[in-house]
C-alpha cells in the first residue's frame, strides 16, 4: 500500500495480532499488503528450527516482504520494553542475535528493532547502560554482516515511565554512541511518531533535525493508538514532511485495529487520491 511515494507495511503483531502467527502473513496479503513488519514471533531467544521455517514459508506463500523485526524484546503486552539492558534478562537478547540476523537475512529484512529496556529500581542506571552498549555493539556487528541496520525508538513517557530513551534526541544520542563503540555507523533511528506526538514533542522540528539518522517509521494515532485520522496528530502534513524528505524505506502501520478493513484502512485510499 502507499500514498503518493510513501510505501507502508503492516505490523503482524499488533493489526493481526488477534490471530495465529502463522495466519497473519495471508491476512495481511488479502488487505493489499506487500510488507510487513512484526515484533519477535518465536516463544524462546533461539527458537526451533522448525518454527523458524514455519513462520519463513506462510510469507513466502502470501508473497509478503519482512521489512522490519524486532529481537527478543520480552512481554510487551505485560510491560517489558526490551531486555538488553536489564541484567539476568540481556542473555536472553544476546542470545536471540543469531535467530535474528539469520532471519533477516533469509527474508531480506533489513531493519532489526532492538527495545532498549526499562530501568530497573536495584541497577545503577550507567551499568544499565553499559550493558546495554556491550549488547547493542555485538547487535550492530552481527547485523552489519548481512547488510542489515539496528535500530533504537523512543517509548512515550506515558506508556513506559521507566524506558530511559524518551524522546528523539536521546535515542539518537544512544544510536551514535553504538556506533562509536563499534566503528560502525549501521545503528539509527526507528521514529515511532505515536511515541513523538503522544509526548507532546515537536514532530516536524524532529522530522527536520533528525532526517538523516531515521532508518524507519512507525505509525499510530493519540488519543487511542488507532488509525491515523482516529486521533489528534496532523498525519497529512507529517507524510508531506516525509516524502518531501526523500526518504525511501517503509512505514509501519503498529496501531490497534477495529478488525474492520473498511475502517482499518479506510484513511489509505482518501490520502491517495488527494496527494
């Protein structure tokens, strides 16, 4: 799907997350979709072979392209943000690396999520942080063999009280310093512009600042985390930022859905006939 030359993918995981994974690929080809986007899918860090292929051959079959993934991020429904700066927890995301990139690199996806974590109330935060740097170094380095980048968001404060990358210039901070450590310069930006609007930060002043350092988009109304329309955020005149920028990768759709289609999806045709 696209509006004038934005290209828009579908978030498995949370516009089909009410069905089995193995079902949602086919779903979101049926709506017209050619990319998608999901959160970590497997059960465990390193997962069976046999679910990996699984979950390879029902995007194969719908003829639908893995443009972003996240790694192991832990429960997101019940709260975790991210395990690789969480100690007792950062094995877990290290360990899930390799399920990762090899995914990617067997689906062409080249954009690989890695959720920060939240502070934890017994950790210093710099050791949270250090930890989190040793972890995001060995991400970049493994990530870079397969051509693919890794990318840091912003979690809005309401969501995620405790997530400590809040707003654009921190995470882009954070993305710089991964590439210091790694003598690399594949870590970016992930511009989640729910997470932005919900914060109250200034969206086209980031769009402009920060135009270099995005390596994707995600997208979701405020108010409700619906729809773009559904809520208060100028979508219009963000998508016009957008393309006016050059910018020529995918955008998420990562928004509750009604699970109506004609509503879903209702605002993609309307922007396309006026831009």
């Amino acid at each position: 799907m696209n509006t004038g030359t934005l290209n828009f993918a579908a978030n498995l995981s949370m516009l089909y997350g009410h069905l089995p994974l193995l079902q949602r690929p086919a779903a979101a080809a049926a709506a017209g979709f050619t990319a998608a986007e999901i959160w970590w899918p497997f059960d465990s860090p390193v997962p069976a072979d046999r679910d990996v292929d699984a979950l390879a051959r029902a995007l194969s079959d719908a003829g639908l392209q893995m443009v972003a993934m996240n790694f192991i991020e832990g429960d997101m429904r019940a709260g975790d943000r991210g395990l690789l700066s969480v100690p007792g927890r950062a094995a877990e995301f290290r360990d899930s690396i390799d399920t990762t990139v090899a995914f990617a690199d067997r689906t062409g996806c080249r954009v690989l999520n890695a959720l920060y974590g939240n502070r934890q109330s017994d950790t210093d935060p710099g050791a949270q942080d250090e930890l989190a740097l040793e972890s995001l170094v060995l991400a970049a380095r493994a990530a870079h063999q397969v051509g693919a980048s890794v990318v840091l968001e912003t979690i809005s404060r309401q969501e995620a009280p405790d997530y400590p990358l809040g707003n654009a210039d921190a995470t882009v901070a954070m993305a710089d310093r991964v590439n210091d450590a790694s003598g690399l310069s594949n870590t970016g930006f992930l511009c989640d512009l729910y997470h932005h609007g919900r914060n109250g930060e200034d969206i086209p002043d980031l769009l402009k600042r920060h135009a270099r350092r995005i390596v994707h988009f995600q997208i979701a109304d405020t108010p409700g985390r619906g729809r773009p329309g559904s809520g208060v955020l100028d979508y219009p005149d963000f998508f016009s930022r957008i393309d006016a920028s050059g910018y020529d990768g995918w955008i998420g759709l990562e928004y509750e859905p009604t699970r109506d289609p004609a509503v879903d999806f209702d605002w993609l045709p309307s922007l396309t006939a006026s831009g």
